[in-house]
C-alpha cells in the first residue's frame, strides 16, 4: 500500500548515472553536464570575443585553464573544506576522484588561479580578465545542479510543501524535502546568468561585473542553504550557519568591495 508521503509528494525513483557504456568506457549525467557547461561558456565566449583584442587561440587557452581550474580547484576545495578529517585519515582521498566530491567554492578558486595566470601571460588587467569569464560561469553551475538532482545526490530539508520530493532510492528515510537542486538550477543557473548578462550588454567600470557575480551567488547560495540538507559530518555551526553559508559570507564582502572600487575608479571597461 502506498504510505501517506508517496501519496502526497513527488517519489523520484533512481536514475541509472550512466547513460550509456561501451566496453570500459561509461557516458553519465554528471560527465554530460560538465560538457554542457562547457559547450555554453564556448558560445558565450565566442558571441564576447569581439569586445577583446583575443586572438581565437587566446581563448581557447582560456577555457582550458578555467576548465582545469573548476576540476582541480573544486576536488581540492570538496577534500579540505568538507572533508578535511576524512583527509587527514587517507590522504588518499584527495586523488580518488571517483567516489564524487566537487566544491563550488573551491572551483572558484581554482578559476580564479586560472583568469590570474591567463592575465599575467597576456599581460591585461586580472579584473579585465575576471568581468570576461563571469557571464560564462551560472548556466555551467545550471547545468550542475540538475545534474545533482539526476543523481538524486545534494537534496533540501524536509518540508511538507507541495512540490517537495522524496528521492526514494538515495534517501534513507524518504522523506519528502525541497528539490534544493532545482532552487539552485532556477538562482545560480537562470537568474544569475540573466543578471549579469543584462548588466554587462553595455560597458561598465573595470571589475563591476566580476564582482556582481561574487555578490549575486554569494547571496543566492547563502539563501539556497536555509532549504538544503547540511553536510552530515558537518552540520551546522553555532550560528545556525551552514558551511556553504560561512564560505558564501567572505566571497559577497569580496564582491562588494570589488564593486565599490570600480565604480569609485570609474575606468569602464568593454
């Protein structure tokens, strides 16, 4: 007999992670949505380039080390932000990238690192470099989050709203809770990108655009959290806070200061 939840709330059965094998070689959703996210930094790279003095190949290195910063930064930003404990007991753990773990906050270092060394080798401002990239990052991070809730992985709190999900194969308990990957797809993925692709369609103050970006999901990802399950192992802190809001905190204070130094420099960018 169906309990009461089934009855009331979405169940959402398992998704087999691989789309398709060919001998050892698997295809799955999560490897889809990386090519996604890059597919749309390509084109949108591609429809800003005419506002740069980049030569094709100037790209393409871009999006390389941008690409290799989000993967190597976001497995080391997963181990020590999330799983440090874990760490310290298998050092190990750090290469396995198998067994999952992406943290945004560390891909966004691990970007960062990148636009620094692609402004050093080209010789431009980094924040010439940085107001570049941010258009081309929420629909990537969109494309992420429905990867998450494919895999039925990174669910919300319990609730007894009426569009709550219970992920049947993934939850233990099964209980009906936000679909967080979705509010996370809607805000960091459409929202964003339409925020800053608007903002930036007419020339604004050098490092204006970088630094919405860091305001506008530093303050999306610090409401998102108030409906998303907290780490296990992590919890939250004394102030009620998850980790994802205590890394979002610093990162909308950057992106303020950023702003206010742009506007107050008054050197527009393209």
């Amino acid at each position: 007999m169906q309990s009461i939840s089934e009855a009331q709330y979405w169940v959402f059965t398992n998704i087999d992670p691989v789309i398709f094998s060919v001998g050892p070689l698997a295809v799955r959703w999560y490897g889809l949505m990386y090519l996604v996210a890059f597919v749309a930094a390509y084109l949108i790279a591609k429809a800003r380039l005419a506002r740069t003095s980049w030569s094709e190949e100037d790209l393409s290195d871009l999006l390389f080390w941008g690409f290799l910063g989000v993967i190597l930064g976001g497995r080391l930003g997963y181990v020590f932000f999330y799983q440090f404990e874990y760490f310290l007991n298998d050092p190990l753990y750090l290469f396995k990238i198998w067994t999952g773990g992406m943290s945004f906050h560390g891909g966004l270092l691990g970007v960062i690192t990148a636009i620094y060394l692609f402004a050093r080798k080209k010789q431009v401002s980094f924040l010439t470099v940085g107001d570049f990239v941010a258009p081309l990052v929420p629909l990537g991070l969109g494309a992420g989050r429905i990867g998450n809730f494919i895999n039925g992985e990174l669910w919300g709190r319990t609730t007894d709203v009426p569009w709550a999900v219970i992920f049947a194969s993934t939850d233990p308990e099964s209980l009906p809770r936000h679909p967080s990957q979705l509010y996370q797809f809607a805000l960091e993925g459409v929202v964003l990108f339409s925020l800053i692709w608007f903002f930036s369609r007419s020339p604004k103050p050098v490092g204006s655009v970088g630094g919405l970006f860091l305001v506008g999901y530093g303050i999306q990802r610090f409401v998102v959290e108030y409906f998303r399950q907290p780490d296990a192992h992590l919890g939250l802190n004394t102030l009620g806070l998850s980790q994802g809001q205590m890394l979002s905190i610093p990162m909308i204070l950057l992106g303020v200061f950023v702003m206010v130094r742009a506007y107050s420099s008054g050197k527009q960018g393209g």
